[in-house]
C-alpha cells in the first residue's frame, strides 16, 4: 500500500454533495443571467429553468423553490388537507429530517412501509391504505424518495417505482418522488429523469447537490398541482425576486455537471473497496449504489462522534450517523485520487492489531 499521509490538506470533505462550491464558468453564467422580477411577471431565467426541468420530467409545469424541503412541503401541502395521511418510509427525508413540516404546516400524518432501505413493493401501498371509516385519517399521498439518503443512495428499479404509482393511483392516491438525487439515480441505473417521473403526479428535484449548483430546487407536476404549489410557495414565504442569478447556476448545472455523475458513483465504489480492506470497518458493498458510501466502524475504535472528529483533525471530514456508523459522500470538489487517500487514511486509522 502507498504510503499515508499524517493529514490530508487541504481537507477532503465527505461530509454531503451539498458542500460543493460553484465553479468559475457557473459563476460567470450566473452573472450574465438574464433578470427580471419572479413576484410579479417573472424572471426569464427562472422561467427557462422551470420549462427545462418540466421537459427533462415530462411534466407540465415546474416550480423553482429555495430548497428541496420546500419542494417536499409544497409537494405535501398542494396534494393533501389536513388530517390526511401520507404512506412513505420511516427514514424518508421529508420525515426524518425536515423538522415535521408536514405535520405543521401541512397537517399530516405519516404511515411507514416496510421496506428494504427505503425500497418497497407496490403490495405495502395496498396494504397499508386505510378503508374510508369514521375512525381513520384520509389515506392521501404515497412518497417515494429516489435515491434513497438514509437506505445509502439506493436507486429505485424504475419499474418497481412504477408499480407503487400504479398502485396509488388503483387506490384514489397520488404520488411523489422526493428525487432530490434523481440525477443520481437515472445515470445508476442507465435511464432517463422521466423514465422515473412520469408514473408519478408530482416530483422534485435538488440542484444543490451533485449537480453543484449553489440554490434550489424544483417541483414538477400537471399544471393545476405547480398552480397550487406556487400559491403556497408564496404563503411559505418561498417566492424569491430576482432569483434568476441563482437559477443560473441551476441551469448550467443541468446542462454540464449531470452526465459526470458516474465519477462520483465510481469515486464511492473506489472509497469502498479500500476501506473495505481495513478490519476495523463493516461496508456492505450491495449498498454502494451511487455516490454515498455508509459504513460501521468497530466498537473498540469508540463511537462514531468520536471517530469522525478524530478524522476531521487529519483533514477527512465525514457526518456521524449513528452509534457506530459515518457516511462518506462523493461530489464534484473531490477528486478521485482525494478520494483515494481519505480512503488510506481511513484504513490505517481503523487497522485493529
Ligand atoms: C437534501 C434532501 C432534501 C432536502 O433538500 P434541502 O435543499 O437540503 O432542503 C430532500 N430530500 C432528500 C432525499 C434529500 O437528500
């Protein structure tokens, strides 16, 4: 093995694909973006933006929002009442990590699936749909989030996504992708954005992760449910002025930095492969799907808090998890060979005698 360095810098950080800072030719569309203001006649960048994404889904509409947590509470709020009920997975982003927004602005409760990282059968939707009794919340929504964060990035099948739509919609529900990373998950899986999108009444779509944009996200659906969304973008507090500077960055994004995805998946993969070496580490290498790599360290390396402060000293830095676990995430401002020796470092501080 090559020799390791004592500390990595400049640091690598691993910590999200949400880290990445736009690049020189991204800021310079950004600063030619043409404006105007999006509250009232609209912006002509924001504008091109929304009909680019509403094309590359096959959608409609789209509605460009400061954040993929907005897109899933519009998503939510345009497609239920209060006291309705959503089917989703128990570790789903909007769920687990969106500070209850459903419940408190949207008025929701959830129902969780049994699922395999976040990846169920279209049978838990059948079985999981209330009957319509004096007793029980209105089953409402489905959400599907592609790639699943928590499962680890896993990309859907697009034919199993296909088949819990199918089954929403047999049910009277409608159905959402949360595709924060669905650019990840179409070159994963070798398909297009709108092979996954066009089962699905609304979806949404992060900018500010892989594809290293600096803001945003969109919403994308039939024309009525973006109207509605737009109106409750408003009442959020969401409606941005001359938002076009940062949808620029969003649209070079789309255009540029979507097909080189697969460096990333292949960097995470790498990633895996070594410290799949060490003893002192449990990756399960079925999980390695796109660009996140979750792994366990031993309990006699101390708790993941611990450990990921220790590697944040010797210039790796990656989020704790959980008790034992760190993930690692692979992204436009790391390269391969950063990657790499995170990788070694990792290795040979986790190396048990
Ligand atoms: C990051 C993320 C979001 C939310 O995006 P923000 O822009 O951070 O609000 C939603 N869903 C998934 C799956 C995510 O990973």
């Amino acid at each position: 093995m090559p020799s390791v360095p004592e500390v990595l810098s400049p640091a690598v950080d691993l910590r999200s694909d949400t880290v990445t800072r736009p690049t020189p030719a991204m800021k310079r569309a950004m600063a030619e973006a043409e404006l105007g203001d999006d509250v009232n006649e609209g912006d002509p960048t924001v504008r091109r933006l929304e009909a680019r994404v509403a094309d590359l889904l096959g959608k409609e509409a789209a509605c460009y929002v400061p954040s993929g947590t907005m897109a899933n509470l519009l998503a939510i709020r345009s497609q239920t009442q209060a006291g309705d009920e959503i089917i989703a997975d128990a570790d789903s982003h909007f769920h687990y990590y969106e500070t209850g927004g459903y419940a408190a602005i949207a008025g929701c409760t959830a129902r969780f699936v049994r699922s395999t990282r976040g990846v169920f059968e279209a049978g838990e939707v059948h079985r999981l749909c209330r009957a319509h009794s004096d007793h029980f919340a209105v089953t409402r929504l489905v959400v599907v989030e592609n790639t699943h964060n928590r499962g680890g990035g896993i990309p859907w099948p697009v034919e199993q996504a296909r088949d819990v739509a199918r089954a929403a919609h047999s049910l009277g529900l409608r159905a959402h992708m949360d595709g924060a990373r669905l650019w990840n998950a179409a070159i994963a899986m070798g398909v297009r954005e709108r092979d996954y999108a066009l089962a699905f009444d609304t979806i949404s779509v992060c900018f500010s992760k892989g594809l290293g944009a600096p803001v945003g996200s969109a919403l994308a659906g039939d024309r009525r449910t973006i109207e509605k969304a737009r109106h409750f973008r408003k009442m959020v507090g969401g409606s941005m002025r001359q938002s076009g500077v940062i949808a620029a960055g969003a649209l070079y994004a789309i255009e540029h930095h979507r097909e080189r995805l697969h460096e990333d998946h292949a960097a995470a993969r790498r990633f895996a492969e070594i410290i799949f070496e060490s003893n002192g580490v449990r990756v399960d290498m079925d999980r390695v799907r796109t660009n996140m790599v979750y792994f366990d360290i031993d309990e006699r390396l101390g708790p993941a808090s611990e450990f990921s402060k220790a590697m944040d000293r010797r210039g790796v830095r990656m989020f704790d998890e959980g008790p034992q676990t760190i993930r690692a995430v692979c992204h436009l401002d790391v390269t391969p060979e950063q990657v790499e020796q995170a990788a070694r470092l990792i290795v040979d501080a986790t190396h048990l005698a």
